[in-house]
C-alpha cells in the first residue's frame, strides 16, 4: 500500500503519512486506529518488538507465537509471499520446508 492509499484510506493529505512515517509528527491513537483498520491489521501491531512483548520469540528458537497473525514480521511475510507469482512461490515453499527441517 502506498502512502497516497493509505492517506485516501484514512481521509487525510499523504503529506500527513509522510510525516507520520519520519516522525514529524506524532499520531494521535484515534488516527493510529484509523491506519490499523486500513491496513486491516490489530493497533499492536505498530508495537511488536517492544520490551515486554510476549509475542517476541528468538531468532532460530522455532518458537512460534501463540497469534502468529499478530506479529508484524509474519504479517509482512506473508503479504511478501504472496506477492511471489506462483510457480515461484511454491518453489519458495519447498525451500523453507527444507531449511526448516529439524531432522536434517
């Protein structure tokens, strides 16, 4: 989504976004609950990563959290996935099956 969308999603000047998005300007949480139903993702979904975030796993541990779908990362591979056309996204698949192998 581009910052043009965004803005149109949430009825503001992308400008706005833009100094959002550098920090110029902070976000008020009414607008940052706007940004969160257009890009249809949870509000704590800008806050992953943060101390005390019990959805923070170790790289390379194979722990996964409990609401993968709540963790920005996975979010963002998985719309990155399925960007992929699809005979190289199945590809892509039989890869990660193989680096993901335990047993190996």
């Amino acid at each position: 989504m581009t910052q043009q969308q965004l803005a149109e999603k949430v009825g503001i000047k992308f400008q706005q976004i833009q100094k959002y998005e550098t920090g110029m300007n902070r976000v008020s949480a009414s607008r940052l609950w706007d940004i969160a139903e257009a890009m249809t993702v949870p509000v704590h979904y800008f806050f992953d990563g943060l101390n005390g975030d019990n959805h923070a796993t170790t790289a390379g541990s194979g722990a996964i959290p409990g609401d993968i779908f709540t963790n920005k990362e996975a979010l963002e591979l998985i719309r990155s996935y399925y960007a992929i056309p699809e005979n190289q996204r199945r590809r892509l698949f039989e890869l990660a099956r193989v680096l993901s192998d335990t047993t190996a």
